[in-house]
C-alpha cells in the first residue's frame, strides 16, 4: 500500500455480511498513513462493532446522527469536509438508492450528501438484486453524479447463491483508494501502454521455449502510471501476478500476439514502455502431437520471432516517447546504447542479470537508465521504487 500521510479517508460501511472486510481495509489504510473516520449505518452494526473500527483507526466510529458525546459540534458537516476520498463499501441496494436520490436520513447518507470529495461505491448484495434494473438505475445515476462504481466480483454469496455481487477482497478496495489519493496526477490525459511479462512460443502441445520474467517489473510501471492518472494498457505475457486496477489488461502469449496488441494500441498511445522479455525465436514448426523421446540428441530448428520495437521504429507517430529495456549478462552500457541508437529509442533501462538484486523473480532491480546524451546509474531498490524513478525521467525528457 502507498504512502498516505495527511490524507483522510471516510469509509461508509452499510448493513451487509461483507462488512467484516472493513476491518481489514481500515488498518490497511492507518498502516499507510491515513487519518480514517468510519461511518457506520444501525444495520451495519449487527455485523461488525464500532468498537472494532475505533481500536483499528483511533477514532470515534460515527453512528447516530444526533448523538452528544462527539467532539465536533456539526459531525456531518465537518466530516464532509475533512474527507479527501469516501469509499461506501459494502454499499448495500437501499443506501445506493438513498444515495442516488439524495435522501440523506442518517448519519453517512447525510455526510456523502454534505461532501464535495470524490466518493467511491462498492456495491455487495445478491445477484437478483444487483441485476435488478432498478439497482442498475441508480448505480448509473451514482455514475452521472460523479461517483466511481467498484464492480462487485463473482463468486459464492451469503445466501449460497453463486453469482455477481460479491465485496471485492480489502487489497482490491486499499487499491482504488490508492489510485485516487496516493499520487498527484501528473500523467491526467496521458495514454500509457506497457509490455511485460515473458513470451511462449510452442514446440507441441505440451511444451514451449520461454524465459524466467516475472513481469513484476512491467507491472510496476503500469500500476505506478496509473496512480498519476494515466490511462493506461498493459500488455502482458503469461505470468502469475494479480490485474492491476484501473489498468486496461491484454493478455497475449507469444511474441507474434504481442506485436498484434502493440499494433493495436500504438495509434492511442503517448509512452509506450517496452518491459517484457520477448522471446527472440520460436520453433520453425509446431508439433501436432506431443514429441516422443527418441534415442540421441535432438535438434530443434528456431526461426526469429517478430521484432516488435523494429515495427515501432518504422509505424511511431510524431510526439510517441519510446522506452525499451534491456537485459544483459555482459558489456550492459555498449551493448544497451547499440540497442537505442539501431531501433531509435528515447531511453532505454539497462540491467545486468548477475547483478546481486536485479533481474528475473526479485523485488528488487538495479537499473541504468540510457539516453542519447547521458546515463544515469539508480542504486538498488524495488521495483515500484525503480518505475517511479523511470516514470519522473520520461517527464521530464517528454
């Protein structure tokens, strides 16, 4: 989770089963700094004490609209106004319809009705009553109004219904509050596309020729663009690692999908960072039936897989910052220069695989970043550190 010092976060928790997740958002965000108010709903207390929040936040939980003993002499008034982001969640169909229509008659509809903030919905509820197109109605209106709608995930409900209207998990919610508060949106109106991830190239239909990229690198870079409000598109290879919110996913496989998806979003894009480890051949053929084991060597014959960068060379468009990476194992500066000077590059990010920390499956990355006219050499840090350094350079070369 990003840093969030001096930022204050409402979260409006409403009466569905999916409120103990809350628990877990709240001390998410108090971990990172934030100054966390929750707004509980009467039902809502069923499910989940004030108490619980107010020893996660070290502050009071709000409930009652008129009660007393709170410190503030106008609570909705001066909770609107302290909020930087409210997140109701779960938001159940009657507080999304209240909401909708400005009904404000408790303590957290009248606060979300007070604030001028940006507020964020977590709709949790039963699938017939989320599909229910009086629901969808007023999700649309929350829409119109400015608010931003987290989709619901599918999935076993409480009523043991399998569908659509699940709470999404605490990391997903920590996440859209992170990308709304935990960046100046230096990149607002940017379009950002992003390679990451390794390249399979089959042999047969068991096997095929790939690399040990994790794609953390390139996802890094994606989610640190999207937290300064870019728009962005990740094009990525096969790898084990969760979407990144708010990002545009395309899942490609072989180095041949990749150039497709890159082909396709290259006309919309303004940076395109070229993170993955595309694979540099595949197999002549590709065997029908898996390849038996048979007595001597065996010889498979390779041919070169398409070159992504070199199309980008000859198809960029005037104003497109090009940024590829470059893994080496020996000579890193010469032979990552060569790379930027033959496909025309902006910058190019170097790294040495026997470096201690930086290459393939690490968190870390020990990275030079190339130019025509200077290098710049970053110490050892993670990998959201590096995309954040990579991403400040790109500005300011732009």
């Amino acid at each position: 989770m990003e840093n969030l010092d001096g930022k204050c976060v409402a979260l409006g928790v409403t009466g569905g089963i999916a409120a103990y997740k809350m628990a877990n958002v709240a001390s998410g965000l108090r971990k990172a700094g934030a100054d966390v108010h929750v707004i509980m709903t009467e039902n809502a207390t069923q499910f989940i004490t004030p108490l619980t929040f107010e020893t996660l936040t070290n502050n009071r939980c709000v409930v009652d609209t008129f009660a007393r003993d709170f410190k503030y002499e106008v609570t909705h008034i001066s909770l609107a106004k302290a909020a930087d982001l409210i997140m109701i969640a779960p938001a159940t169909a009657n507080v999304i319809a209240k909401m909708a229509h400005g009904i404000a008659d408790d303590m957290l509809t009248t606060v979300v009705l007070a604030a001028k903030c940006k507020k964020l919905v977590a709709p949790a509820m039963n699938t017939a009553m989320l599909e229910n197109p009086i629901t969808q109605d007023n999700l649309a209106t929350l829409k119109k109004y400015g608010f931003g709608i987290i989709e619901p995930t599918v999935g076993m409900l409480a009523c043991k219904d399998v569908g659509k209207g699940k709470l999404p998990d605490p990391e997903v919610l920590l996440d859209y509050i992170a990308m709304e508060l935990a960046r100046e949106k230096t990149l607002a109106g940017v379009r950002v596309t992003v390679t990451a991830g390794p390249t399979q190239e089959s042999l047969d239909p068991v096997r095929y020729l790939t690399n040990h990229s994790s794609g953390r690198m390139g996802y890094a870079i994606a989610r640190e663009a999207m937290l300064r409000g870019a728009q962005v598109t990740l094009i990525s290879g096969p790898v084990s690692l969760a979407p990144v919110p708010g990002v545009a996913m395309r899942p490609v496989t072989t180095a041949k999908d990749m150039l497709e998806a890159v082909r396709e979003t290259l006309p919309e894009t303004d940076i395109l960072i070229k993170a993955a480890a595309v694979a540099d051949y595949r197999p002549v053929t590709v065997a029908d039936q898996k390849i038996k084991k048979k007595d001597g060597d065996m010889s498979i014959p390779l041919e070169r897989t398409d070159d992504i960068l070199g199309w980008v060379e000859k198809n960029r468009h005037p104003g497109l910052f090009v940024c590829g990476f470059s893994m080496e194992t020996e000579n890193m500066v010469e032979n990552s220069r060569a790379k930027l000077e033959k496909k025309h590059l902006d910058m190019i990010a170097a790294n040495n695989l026997k470096t201690e920390g930086a290459g393939f499956g690490v968190a870390t990355n020990v990275v030079t970043l190339i130019t025509k006219d200077g290098i710049k050499e970053l110490p050892l840090m993670g990998k959201d550190e590096v995309a954040g350094c990579l991403l400040d350079e790109i500005a300011a070369r732009r």
